[in-house]
C-alpha cells in the first residue's frame, strides 16, 4: 500500500509505531521496522545522549530498514540536554524524529539541515496546523481514544481526522484506537495516510516489556481506561487499577485545589516498576481504549501482515462489492 506517509518515510506499509516510555527501544523499533512499518526509540527513555547514541547503534545493528527517535519536549525547570540528544539522533543516521509535547520550533533547524523528517503528535487541528507552519514534515492526529495525554478538547477520531483532513496540507497519521485491518482503512476514509499504534505495539511478543503488562492489556476491555490529572489540564487516559483509583479520589476530595504534589506517589517512577518489574498496581501507566480489541500476543510481522491483510479484504471485498 502506498500513501504520502510511506512515501515520506520510505516504508512499505503506513503504519507507524509510536514513542513509548520505556517500551520504544531498539528490539520493538527494529522488529515493526523490519516487518515494513516505521519503529521508533524513545529517547527520553534512555537517561543521557549517549545511552540514545548506544540504542540506535543497537536497533541499526537490528534492521537495515528505516526507524524513527520519539524526542518529547518537556515543559520542565530543568530540562533533559535536548542539543545532545539531537546529536546522538543526527550523528547515528536516523531519518525520521517524532516530536512531541511543547512546541518543536527551536530544534527544527538542525534536524531539517541533516535532511530529517519531522511528525510532531497533535491532539488539536490548530495544533496540527501550528506543527505545518513550522515547517513539520507531516503529523500524528492523537484523538480521544488515545493512551497518554490526549488533550484537552475530548474530540474522537471519527471528528478530529475528517476536521484534520479539511485542515491540512501536509499528511498525517492517525493515533488513538488504532489496532487491526479496520482500524487502518477507517483512517485512510477519514483523510489520514496511515497510523500510529501504541498500545497494540507494547502486546507484541518484541515489545520489551514484563509479560504482565501484556497480560493486563489482554485482559482489559475497552472499559477499563481512566482519565486521569483533568483538574491539573495534564489530562492521561490510563489502565484502572487501585493506584489510579486512589489518583482519582485524591481528585473529586481536593477539586480545583489539587497539585501535583498532591498525586506524586502514584505518577512519579512509576514506568520502570511496571514495565521492567511487572508490578501493576503501583501507579497510573498510559493504556488506550484500544485495549479492548487486543486478543493476542503476536510478532510485530504477523501483526502488520495481518493488518495489511484485513486492510485489503476489507477494500477489495466488502467496500468495492458495497458498490456492485
């Protein structure tokens, strides 16, 4: 299947694996780059520039196929080295950076000098049209549906990429409730040129996380998300567990009086133990709604071979036959 995203990227199929704290690393990345899509490394996952330097060494030595860096921008008092970052992203060859978080302008100059292609993660159309003036190559449309942060406006796919589509004249890639053949064809309808998993990617057999967070995702419907830190406009869809429910009290008991502080025992360091160590309950970690049509644990080739498969029967069969 060719669109502008795989155009733009170089891939075979227009399906992206997106940034994930402590899940994007070189063995996902390599493994979704290998079976056609675009994997990508979290760069904020490994705690210095070099360590960034060592993961795309690592993940080149895996595939010889394009891979992206998820570099996100924090709104921090004291930030992580960004220029170094950049560096390890520019000197190891990498051709495609996912940014994210506050606005990307101030490092857009190096990247497009190294002739890096540029999708920064959207939740809004002025967002994504911001992103377009800057000078990004494309966008990620992020709707409601999505695990991590989806904004702030509560607008669903089926608005914000028809919305995004009406808006844009670079292409985009749509994210939030994104997982099979179904997904992929109903993005394509609604204008994008393909998209971006994140939770479908962490139930992979690649994804080098502890087999209980698979588990969990497994086991979860579509029902069993939160939204947490609303009061706080840091809004994150989450798994439910006790933690996060605890979150949520701490929220209706305090109301507009809630501060961070207030919620750190269950939001800070919380990654590491339940990806690396599979403890589960030990605070809010971003899932999507998605989760509810995740039924199994494949490779990331069986998976995008799959998707690519539905995609074309659902095309070739059902929407072309709609029309005989």
């Amino acid at each position: 299947m060719k669109t502008r995203i795989t155009t733009l990227f170089g891939v075979e199929h227009p399906i992206m694996q997106g940034g994930m704290h402590y899940v994007g690393l070189a063995p996902l990345a390599a493994a979704v780059s290998n079976a056609g899509g675009l994997g990508v490394i979290t760069a904020l996952t490994l705690k210095s520039p070099q360590a960034l330097a060592e993961e795309i060494a690592r993940c080149r030595a895996l595939t010889d196929k394009p891979f992206g860096v998820n570099l996100t921008f924090l709104p921090t008092v004291s930030s992580p080295d960004y220029p170094g970052y950049l560096r390890a992203i520019i000197e190891g060859g990498v051709k495609v950076v996912e940014t994210a978080g506050r606005n990307p302008a101030p490092y857009l100059p190096p990247l497009k000098e190294a002739g890096i292609k540029v999708i920064h993660k959207c939740t809004s159309v002025r967002h994504a049209l911001k992103a377009q003036d800057i000078g990004c190559d494309a966008v990620s449309v992020d709707g409601f549906e999505c695990g991590g942060h989806p904004g702030e406006d509560d607008v669903p796919n089926m608005i914000l990429l028809p919305r995004a589509a009406e808006e844009l004249e670079i292409p985009f890639v749509a994210s939030g409730g994104m997982a099979d053949g179904r997904s992929l064809v109903a993005a394509l309808a609604l204008g994008a040129e393909g998209v971006n998993m994140g939770t479908r990617f962490i139930a992979t057999q690649e994804a080098p996380v502890h087999d209980n967070v698979k588990q969990a995702i497994l086991a979860a419907s579509e029902l069993d998300t939160r939204l947490v830190m609303r009061s706080l406009r840091n809004t994150e869809r989450v798994m439910v567990n006790p933690a996060v429910e605890r979150l949520l009290e701490k929220e209706r008991a305090l109301g507009a009086a809630l501060k961070f502080e207030d919620i750190i025992g269950e939001v800070v360091g919380v990654y590491p133990r339940v990806m690396r160590e599979g403890i589960m309950d030990v605070g809010a970690w971003s899932c999507g709604m998605v989760a509810g049509l995740i039924h199994d644990i494949p490779t990331c080739q069986v998976l995008i071979e799959r998707i690519m498969g539905e995609a074309e029967d659902i095309i070739r069969r059902r929407l072309v036959g709609a029309l005989a």
